[in-house]
C-alpha cells in the first residue's frame, strides 16, 4: 500500500506566501463587478494576489513553481533531447492549475468566464491574454474581487500569443499544468479537476475537451458525429504542460508561426500537431464524456468560427500543417528536423458511456486517492462510485453532471447569454432596440 502522505491543496498555498511575504506587499483590492456575486465565494481556497518588483517574481518562479528559463530550444530537432519538467508530488502543480483565456472585445462574456473559473478551488491564477492596445481591461476584471486575475498585456496582436507566457508576473504565478480557454466556455469545476487529474498521470500529452478528425484524402478537418478522433482544440478547453507553450514560441516550425501571425488562424491546430509530433504521432487524450458534454457556450452576437472562409483556412491548415511537421503519410516538406516520423494517429471516441472517452481510456478505479489531495480526493472518491453503476443506475450519472453544468451556467443565463433560454430570448429576440 502506498504510504505517501497527500498533498495538502490549502497548506500548499499558504507556504507559498510564507516564502514570499518577507519583502513584498500583499495587496487585496475589491471592486463592484458588472454582474451581483457574493466575494465571499472566493475566499476560502483563493490566491492571494501579490504584486512585486520583477527580481522577486523571477526568484518566485525559480524557487516555487520553476522558472522555463532553462529551456534553450529553438528547433523542435532539438525538443526530444529535453526533458519536460516533472511535477513534484508536494509540489503546488501537483494539485492547481493556471487557466489562460485568450479574449477580444468581449468583455461580458470575459467576466462571465472569470467570475466562475475563479470560484474553483484548483484554480491557482487566471492569466487574460490582452492584445487590445487601443482598449484597457474593465477594471472589475484589472481588481477582480479573488485575486486569482492577472491581465497580460501583449504588444503583439496575434493568436501565437495565446502561447507566449509573459515576464510580467505571470511567469512568477504559473503552475505546470495549464488550462487553456476561450471566453466564451464554461465547465463544472469538477469536470477541470477531473481532466486535471488526467493530465497529472500523463503530463507530456494534451487532454482535451474538444475532439477534431483530420482527413489526409480530403485534406479536412471534421467534428460532426466522428467515431474516431486525432485533434483537440486547445483553443477552446484543454490542458498542456506549460513547457510546450515555450517550446510553441521559440521551436515552431517558423512557417507555421508566421501563417498563424499573418492570418489570425490555426495556433490551436498548430499547437495540438506540435505535441503529436513530439509524442510519436499519437492523439491528444480526451477527458471524460461527461466532461465533455458538460460544456455551456457564452453568447455572442459576433464570430467568425462557421464562417465559409474560416473553416476553408483551417482546413488548409490540416492539411499543410501536417505535411510541414512530418505527420501526414509521404510528408515531403517536413521542416520539424526530427528524425524520427510518425504519421499521425487516430483515436476511437466512444469507449464506455459517459466515463472512458478517447485514446486509452483509464478506470477511476486504477487511481490511488491516498496520493491526491482531499479536494481530488473528494471527487475521485464520486466518480469512482459513479463508475461502479451499472444497468439502470447509471442514469446517476447523467442526473449528477446535468446539476453541476446548471450550476456552472446559473449566472451566465440570469445575465440572458445562454442561447435558446428564456432569458436569452427575452434579452435578444423580444428587445427591439437589439439590433442583428
């Protein structure tokens, strides 16, 4: 039996500040929101958040959560040779996660994400990817009330900084573990922690939310009713080690990097090609079923994700990021400089209802919780009686993520930006000064 004293969630973060108080100034500043939520929903397991000069940040970031300056990488020929950075069982990233949004003039929508990905207990900061130059951040999200938001500002407006962590804080308050996430995609905590513990057992893979088809033949990309997948969207929900990130900016295929650059399009494609390619060609992992379709979907009135031309340039990107990064059959243009090549892999989607989804699904049943934290603890505990249903019983389970995604969407559909709610319908289709 493993003897393995847990990780303890709550003693991990309050050493942290220890190590750091000595000569720094703890500020808490509260500002009123744009939506009515109660501050004290943030308080128990929340970061403080601690502004300090840049020396101190840099020891932070040496000392506590590891610095990427180690990482001297700039062709992905020589990514095999390094080694990502191991999480430490005692260590803060064996336990919470950094979400990172990316936004673009859509703030209520911003808000909305943030003020209930700050509610989770795993959630130890949430970085904005701000690229806006012209425009500041509201500043109920600059002082958002938990104390988890930290706004970086980009010089550059482009999607490949999606990936780029910057120097100004973030890097001093960034886990191992990341958390990807558009504005606009809501999840029950426990459906984060659940694809955070699976991520945790396999740190050198993406697992995703999101499952995408790739079809050499056809050169495109495909979503709808697919029983084998080989894509995720890290755009939209996924976790990767934050070593990628780096290795994203400094190791890409530099074509890759400036079609992203100049076109606004495919980081997402780009950056779940570049972890298979450095993983034997093999899929993403998913997470669960029920995590997945646990998902609400923000409103927006604007968007260019089912466009003709949108979907046209990402299919080009399939096909062409493929063919650089020696992951489609006869690559003739493979400009990785890895020796070794491997087509790209399909996964089977549909393993076992609701729980096993994706490539080499897991039991619950297989983890040792005595190694988790009591938060994981907690819910590991639930799935695994979850997963042990069977017959009619297992109806449970669809009854429990129902009630967490209800309550995870509850404040975006009082505010009317649940599409097809009543309060949606009110707000949008029966105002008449709301123009389309």
């Amino acid at each position: 039996m493993n003897t393995e004293r847990p990780p303890r969630c709550h003693l991990q973060r309050f050493l942290l500040l220890i190590a750091v108080a000595g000569g720094t100034l703890i500020n808490l500043i509260v500002a009123g929101t744009l939506q009515k939520f109660d501050a004290h929903q943030y308080s128990h397991d929340a970061p403080i958040s601690i502004h300090s000069n840049q020396n101190h940040s840099q020891n932070l970031a040496e000392t506590s959560i590891t610095s990427t300056d180690h990482i001297n990488i700039t062709t992905l020929s020589a990514a095999p040779s390094y080694k990502l950075t191991p999480i430490q069982p005692t260590s803060l990233s064996a336990t919470h996660y950094t979400i990172r949004i990316n936004t673009w003039h859509r703030n209520e929508q911003l808000l909305l994400s943030i003020n209930h990905h700050a509610k989770c207990k795993g959630v130890h900061a949430i970085h904005v990817i701000w690229c806006d130059a012209d425009h500041d951040p509201p500043s109920e999200i600059i002082h958002h009330v938990s104390g988890k938001v930290i706004i970086e500002r980009h010089a550059v407006n482009s999607l490949n900084e999606r990936w780029r962590i910057m120097d100004n804080g973030s890097l001093a308050n960034t886990t191992l573990g990341i958390l990807s996430l558009d504005d606009d995609v809501l999840r029950p905590c426990e459906a984060l922690d659940a694809a955070f513990v699976r991520w945790t057992r396999h740190p050198d893979r993406i697992v995703g939310f999101d499952a995408r088809m790739h079809y050499n033949d056809t050169d495109s990309i495909s979503s709808s009713g697919e029983m084998q997948y080989s894509i995720v969207l890290p755009s939209k929900s996924a976790f990767l080690h934050r070593d990628y990130l780096h290795l994203y900016i400094t190791a890409l295929p530099r074509s890759i990097y400036q079609y992203v650059e100049e076109n606004f399009q495919c980081e997402d494609i780009a950056m779940s090609y570049m972890v298979s390619s450095l993983t034997e060609g093999k899929p993403p992992l998913m997470a669960d079923y029920w995590a997945v379709k646990s998902m609400t979907e923000i409103y927006s009135k604007d968007g260019i994700s089912g466009a003709k031309s949108h979907l046209d340039e990402r299919h080009g990107c399939v096909t062409d990021f493929a063919e650089l990064l020696g992951l489609k059959d006869g690559s003739k243009f493979n400009e990785s400089g890895l020796d070794y090549l491997q087509p790209l892999q399909k996964g089977p989607l549909f393993q076992n209802s609701f729980m096993g989804y994706g490539s080499e699904p897991e039991s619950w049943n297989t983890i040792n919780v005595e190694t988790l934290c009591p938060r994981l603890q907690t819910l590991v505990k639930e799935l695994q009686r979850l997963e042990s249903l069977e017959g009619p019983d297992k109806r449970e389970i669809q009854d429990w993520y129902l009630k967490l995604k209800e309550e995870a969407s509850r404040d975006a559909v009082l505010a009317g930006m649940v599409r097809n709610t009543q309060e949606w319908k009110d707000r949008w289709l029966n105002n008449r000064s709301v123009s389309f």
